[in-house]
C-alpha cells in the first residue's frame, strides 16, 4: 500500500461531490456527523446502520471512519450519557477518535448508485423515472422513490415471490390491489409510505416500500397492490455500492472495511 495520507475531510469532501448534502431532506441529518477533518484516516469502515458494534468492529479494524446508510442522530440530544443506543454510540466514536459520516436520503435520490435505481434495476424494471422529486436540476439528482415497468404484465402474487427470492426477504406483508396481473410498479427504499398518493395518481399497479402501517394497508386495498418489503431488506445493499465508490478513490491509500450484519429486527 502506498504510503500517502488520506485526511478525515478528503473522504469527506469526496462524498459531499458525488452525493450532495443538499440533495438530502429537510428532516435528514446527512455528511460528517463527528470527526477531526485533519487527522489521518486510518480505515473506512462501512455500515448501514451506526451502533455500539459497529464501532467495536471499526476499532478492531484500526478504522477511524465509519460510513452508514442510516444517521446515527436525527433529532437534537439534550442528555451525553450512555442510557440509550445514540448517545452510547456517539460517545464510544468521540472517546475513540471515530469519524462518522451518513449518506442517506441524498443517496436515496441520487439516479448514479441511488437507492431507488439501484432497486429498479434489480427488480427489472424498465424506463424508470421519479416518484417524488424536488425542484432540484443537478445533473446526477433523479429523486425519491421511481417509477418502471416489468417486461410483461405478471401475476401478483408471482411477481412478490421473485421479489423476495431477489432480496432475499423472510415475508412481505400485502393487500391486494384492482387486478390479478400488473405490470407497472412504484417503488420507494426503506419507509415511502409518505408517497402512497404519489403512487395513487400515477395509476400504478403495485407500490414497494418498507413500514407501512395496518389502515394504510386499508386504504390502498383494491385500489393496487400495497406490499411491505422491509425498511432494512429494501435498502440493505446499498453497502456494497458505498464500498465499490470508496474503493475507486482510496482503496490505494486507505483499507476499506465492509460490515455484514444482519438486520437487527429478528423474526420467528
């Protein structure tokens, strides 16, 4: 390995370039959450979800930069104690020297190793487009959630098990929509039910997401077919393409770390 030194805020400033802060939501909390932008990088250590664990791995690993999907804080802390699962995770990365950073909802709606177009592509489907985007004209923004036919209209209930075998998901929860084929399909990565209406006015046959809720399964019945395919499983591999575009820049300089945890939610 070459002897050149990575800072903390090159690693930074390289995501910020290819995966913009201001493509992210209001809510969202993505970038560099903590860290020293001058010290050296050690290790990039890359996760989906920031816990305690994943920064026991990343000091086994000597990494002292840990990437998640997921934000370890969203909202504002108060309290520094090690009582709840956020706090104790920042405090172990702060005693530990750890930088963490977070691509969320801006890779959400990036359309080059988005979330969604990566989703779309796998599933199959064909002339994608948005199903939610903001006023936003960069090159390289497509936005939340997409749009895309399959390649010829398909049984339901088919269609979810060639999901599952493709995600590798436990069980999709869903209720039935007007007909018994379809053929065009929304989908959204992780929790989009906060785009059921979005889907309702494109007429799709079939809406993908995570999280969705007992009357929001209600509302949508036979209207199309509401399926629930898990915030983690739907969003999970996104790791991956984390990894490949890290690895196109540092991997000469910095060892790249991939963490394979299992979803944390278990089921029985």
């Amino acid at each position: 390995m070459e002897t050149k030194k990575i800072k903390i805020g090159e690693i930074a400033e390289f995501l910020d370039s290819k995966i913009p802060l201001h493509w992210q939501e209001s809510y969202d909390n993505a970038g560099l959450l903590y860290g020293h932008k001058e010290m050296d990088c050690t290790g990039i250590y890359i996760c989906f979800d920031m816990n305690c664990q994943v920064i026991e791995n990343a000091i086994k690993n000597n990494c002292n930069f840990v990437l998640s999907h997921h934000p370890l804080v969203y909202k504002s802390l108060r309290k520094f104690t090690s009582e709840d699962n956020v706090t104790a995770t920042l405090l172990k990365a702060i005693e530990n020297n750890i930088a963490l950073y977070a691509a969320h909802t801006n890779l959400d709606s990036a359309a080059s190793m988005g979330v969604n177009t990566i989703l779309a592509d796998k599933l199959g489907l064909k002339n994608i487009r948005p199903l939610h985007k903001e006023d936003i004209a960069d090159e390289g923004y497509f936005g939340l959630g997409a749009i895309g036919e399959i390649e010829k209209e398909t049984d339901a209930i088919e269609f979810l098990k060639n999901v599952k075998a493709i995600l590798n998901i436990h069980n999709i929860r869903y209720v039935n929509g007007k007909k018994d084929k379809i053929k065009t399909i929304a989908i959204c990565g992780g929790s989009g039910t906060d785009f059921i209406d979005d889907a309702l006015r494109e007429r799709v046959d079939c809406f993908l997401t995570g999280d969705v809720k007992y009357h929001q399964f209600l509302d949508c019945e036979n209207r199309f077919l509401l399926a629930d395919i898990g915030h983690f499983e739907s969003e999970n591999f996104i790791k991956e393409y984390l990894f490949s575009l890290l690895s196109e820049k540092f991997c000469n300089f910095v060892p790249l770390f991939l963490d394979n945890s299992a979803n944390h939610i278990k089921n029985i």
